[in-house]
C-alpha cells in the first residue's frame, strides 16, 4: 500500500472512529432510559452497572477471541498496567454513565471531549511554558494532548521494552540541562551561569 493509500485509510478510521464515539452518548443514554422503563425504582448505581457490565464483558470476549496468544503472553508487569488502565477507564465510565442520567448527551460527549483542551493547559501550566505549534497543527484533533506530552519525553528500548523518561532540555547558550526548556533564562542569558 502506498503512502497515499494509507494515508487515506488511517483518515477514513479516524472519521469511523469519531463517528462511532459520537454516537454512543445518545445510545447509551437510550440504554439508560430502557432500564429506567424495564426496572422502574431501581437506583442510578444498578442502571449504570447493567448497562456497563455487558459492554465490558463484550469487550473482554472479543479481546480474548482475536488476541488470546498476546493476553497469555503478557508479563505481571504489563497485566498489571493492563489491569491499573482498565480500572481507570471503568471507573471514568461508570461515573460518565451514571451523569447520563441526569444531563443530556451532548452536554456529557461535551464535558468527556474537554480533556483534548484542559491536558495541553495543564501540561503548559506544568512545565511553565505554551505548547508549540507542533502540538496544535501537526496533531490535528486526534490527540493534542499526547503530542504535548510526547514533545517532553522520550522512548528508550531496553531489551525490547519500551521504557518512558523524561527528556531535559538544555539551554542553547551552554548545553547544560536547563530549566527553562531550552531557551536562555531572561534574568542571566543563561540557564545556569550569568553571562
């Protein structure tokens, strides 16, 4: 496949993708009214867990159906990762779910897409300095977030495994790692000597 080829394709999935995420608030804000009707009384805690359990559960399935010989070549490292982002995503969801009930659907994909903005301000607000055009341009609207915090860390292999660090920077004047990301400090000219 050439690169035009696949670059169509990749778009084609973001679009399906973008597609499918939009349309799962009002369906499953259409869920929660079936069992508000089929289970009358019953507590906003049950309805989000019935609703939830069988989309984890359908999850799990088709997991273990297409890529069982990956799940049981896992490391205790990576299960643990695996475990730790699912218990995250289960307990976002179950709080987005049981929200549903209460709020329209537009307003909850609202409220669920606004981490794309508040991630790049308290990445910026973290490391003292705006994100770069590279974040908001190159990134497009599939993840600004990622590539604000990619652009301050990189990847190192170490027998095959991935391992994340922090990348520092250094000053343009000395080469000296440099708390001012690379530029030269305003009150010196440099990031750790006066000039």
């Amino acid at each position: 496949m050439n690169a035009r080829a696949t670059h169509r394709t990749a778009l084609l999935m973001l679009l399906l993708t973008n597609l499918f995420w939009g349309l799962s608030f009002p369906l499953i804000k259409a869920i929660v009214f079936l069992h508000e009707r089929l289970v009358p009384g019953s507590g906003n805690w049950f309805i989000t867990a019935m609703t939830l359990a069988p989309r984890f559960l359908l999850g799990a399935v088709f997991m273990l159906a297409v890529a069982w010989r990956q799940v049981a070549a896992a490391t205790p490292a990576e299960r643990k990762q695996g475990f730790l982002l699912g218990l995250s995503a289960a307990c976002g969801m179950v709080f987005q779910i049981d929200g549903l009930q209460f709020i329209s659907a537009s307003t909850s994909a609202f409220l669920t897409q606004l981490y794309a903005i508040l991630i790049p301000l308290y990445v910026a607000a973290r490391v003292r300095r705006w994100p770069g055009r590279r974040c908001g341009s190159r990134a497009g609207s599939c993840s600004p977030a990622w590539a604000c915090w990619r652009s301050s860390t990189s990847v190192r292999s170490t027998s095959g495994a991935a391992s994340w660090r922090r990348s520092s920077p250094r000053c343009s004047s000395c080469g000296r790692s440099s708390p001012w990301n690379g530029r030269s400090s305003p009150a010196t000219g440099c990031c750790r000597s006066p000039r």
